[in-house]
C-alpha cells in the first residue's frame, strides 16, 4: 500500500518528505531476521527521544506502539529503558535530566548530528552540554571501535538475543536495527559480536546497543513492524523520527 499527502508519502517499507527518508530492509544474518532502517534527515531535531506518559520519571512505562503514536511518530525503536537504573546520563532532546556519571558506555548524539561513545567516567555531562549534546543513553555496549567490528565485551548480555540498536554513518545520516529473537525456527538473535559485525557490513562508523531482549521492537507507521519476543513488553522512552513544525 502506498499514500500520499503533497510531497510526502509512505509505501510499505519506506517514509518520503522533503526532510525525512526512511528506507527499511528485512535481511537475514546469523539465523535470525534482522530489521535496518537507513535513516536520512535534514534537521537533527527531527531525531527526537520520547517518554512514556510524556514526562521523565521512575515506573513510567508503556508500549512502545503507545508511545510513539503519541509523539507522531514516523518511524521509533525501544531506546535504553533509563527508567530501570538509577545512574547514567539522560540527556534527551536538549535537556539533562540524570547527571550521574557512573556508567559504562555513555552514547551521545550532539546537535550538529555527530554521534559519539564516551568510556566510563569519560563524558562530562556540563563541558558537552555546551558543546551541544542533544540526546544520551546509557545500556550499551559500544558496538563498533574506529569502524571496525569488536570481538571481546566485557558485558553480561554479549550472547545471543534479541537486538535493538543506532547506528551512525555522518552527521544526518543513521540506522537503526532491531533483530528478532528467541524464537525458534524463526529468528535466534544476535551476539554482540555478531551485531558488531552486522554494523560493520552496513558501513557504519559507530554503533550503539540499546535495551534489547523482549524490549526490542521497530514501530513504522503505527504498527509494529518487527516480530517482538512474546509481543514485546512496555518501556520507559523511545527513540524515533518525526516531521519539525
């Protein structure tokens, strides 16, 4: 099914608008179906960051079809559930909300469009905030170093599950990935290391893990556009793509 509305339109597996291209595609990697969405945007605030209910806050949580109908949604991807942990770094659409510094693998979207990991005890949430920082999260792991596909984690989800994930190629430009999981015959889920080299093959130069397991889902165009373990389960935010004005 295609529509339209003036210059922008939707088909099955793509999004069109003077400002916004969304292109999806269902591959297969590692038996398990994997979900890219390569991103293309003329406007970083058009890459937003959504919270369940609409505002920041501990047991807050809802689905993320829930939550992306709610911000308009193009196209939104579970994020990294800051709702669960107490510490970290949440900056989101050019607030900060968190500002505790004890976490591994801190992920930041500035507002120029660069994409950046900073190490544990790396990221100084004051200096980059008046550098522009405009989205952070915390889950993790770093996926990618200087390009190139990461082999060792040191993280205790680095085997094979269901997959959610941002990845980076130059300012403006992104993917986002989510792979179905633990269920059989159908789709296993990556390893770390294998989602590693999947940002690889798509050219990425930094890749970013977000909340995975039954969390990870990919929402298009209102509906649940992947197959999410045990229809998937509520969160605390989402990140995902939306018209500006």
């Amino acid at each position: 099914e295609t529509y339209y509305s003036e210059l922008t339109f939707y088909t099955e597996d793509s999004y069109h608008s003077p400002g916004i291209n969304v292109a999806i595609s269902k591959i297969r990697r590692y038996e398990s179906v994997c979900y890219v969405a390569d991103i293309c945007i003329t406007d970083i605030e058009q890459l937003k960051t959504g919270f369940a209910k609409g505002k920041f806050g501990s047991n807050l949580r809802d689905k993320v079809e829930t939550i992306a109908k709610e911000h308009d949604a193009i196209i939104a991807i579970s994020g990294d559930y800051y709702g669960i942990r107490q510490n970290g770094i949440v900056i989101r659409n050019g607030v900060l909300y968190r500002n505790n510094n004890d976490y591994e693998d801190v992920c930041v979207l500035y507002k120029d469009g660069t994409l950046k990991v900073f190490g544990k005890r790396m990221f100084n949430p004051e200096a980059e905030m008046k550098a522009g920082a405009y989205q952070s999260w915390c889950f993790g792991p770093k996926l990618l170093l200087g390009g190139k596909p990461i082999t060792d984690f040191k993280s205790s989800i680095k085997g094979v599950n269901p997959r959610c994930a941002i990845g980076f190629y130059e300012p403006g430009h992104y993917a986002f990935v989510v792979v179905d999981g633990r269920q059989k015959d159908y789709s296993k889920g990556l390893s770390l290391a294998n989602l590693s080299e999947l940002f690889y093959e798509l050219g990425c130069i930094e890749a970013y893990n977000l909340d995975g397991g039954q969390t990870a889902v990919m929402v298009f165009d209102g509906k649940a556009y992947s197959s999410p373990y045990k229809g998937g389960r509520s969160i605390s935010d989402i990140v995902y793509l939306t018209e500006t004005g």
